[in-house]
C-alpha cells in the first residue's frame, strides 16, 4: 500500500498590490471621513496621503469665512486642535484660544500670539510637525497690513529661531 504524503502548496509570490484611492481627497467634506483616512494612511506608512487628508480637513473649518485672514486662521486653528488630539489620544479642543476669538476676534488673537514673549504653544506643536506654513506667526507675515509693526516683528523674530534666517512674507 502507498502511502500519500500531502504536499506543501506551492509558495506564489506575493501579488503586487495596487492601491488606488476611490476619490480625491480634495473632494472629500466629511471630517470622519478625513480622520479614517488619515488613520489608514499612518497605519500604512503613506505619510504623503496622511499629510494631504489632514491637510483638507483643516481646510474644512474655515470654508465658509470670506476673509481670507479668518480663512486660514481657522484652518490654523483647526491644524492645531488636530495635533493636540494626537498627541492626548483623546479629542482636544483650544478652548482658551477659542474663547479669545470669541471675545476679541481673529486679529487680536494673531496679535497677542506674535507679540507674546515666549511662543504659544501652537507654534511649538505646528512647528515641531514641520508645519510653519500653518502658525498663526505666519499669518501675520502673510498679512501684515492687518496688523500692528510690533506683531509683524514679533513674528518675524519667532519664525527666524526656525531656521537662523529672517522669513518671507
């Protein structure tokens, strides 16, 4: 009598996997949407479509101002709160920043951030992200007719700590 051994299957090789997005993510506006994306994108390792999902739900926040200023100072802030859920693992809002935009407005939050002695700790965390484009220090220079010479120089001194060298409006 024969004995039958089983065989090992055949190894094949791995199946290049092709990973197509089903919509751009410029067309995505529904922020979960936006955070589970970004959570598959960290999980595998495509930081180029984490950074872009992250990158168009801040942009949500502020879409329907019509001051470019408010604009991007939202989208700032929103960058802000983003980093600060991380970072806590929990949701976390900038509730004294957002109670100052309440009471005295954008410009007067820019102001206070470009003027203060030490960098509020958005600065910190967005330029710690690699993200300087989007600090509130930026904003001013951005848009320095809105605001006071002693912001615009504040914020200018701030962003030159970054890289040793005066930055660019």
């Amino acid at each position: 009598m024969a004995k039958h051994t089983k065989q090992a299957p055949e190894a094949k090789a791995p199946v290049g996997v092709k990973q197509t997005m089903a919509k751009p993510i410029s067309s995505y506006t529904d922020p979960e949407q936006l955070r589970t994306l970004m959570q598959n994108a960290k999980r595998m390792g495509r930081d180029d479509i984490w950074r872009q999902a992250f990158d168009q739900l801040c942009s949500l926040e502020g879409a329907d101002k019509e001051d470019p200023l408010e604009r991007a100072f939202y989208r700032t802030l929103a960058a802000y709160e983003q980093l600060l859920t991380q970072k806590n693992g929990r949701a976390t809002r900038a509730s004294r920043t957002r109670l100052k935009l309440k009471s005295r407005g954008v410009v007067a939050c820019l102001e206070d951030w470009a003027k203060s002695k030490e960098p509020p700790e958005s600065f910190d965390l967005l330029a710690a992200s690699g993200m300087v484009e989007l600090t509130g220090e930026q904003l001013v220079l951005t848009h320095p007719d809105r605001f006071s010479a002693e912001a615009v120089a504040g914020a200018t001194a701030r962003l030159a700590t970054l890289t040793g060298a005066a930055p660019t409006a």
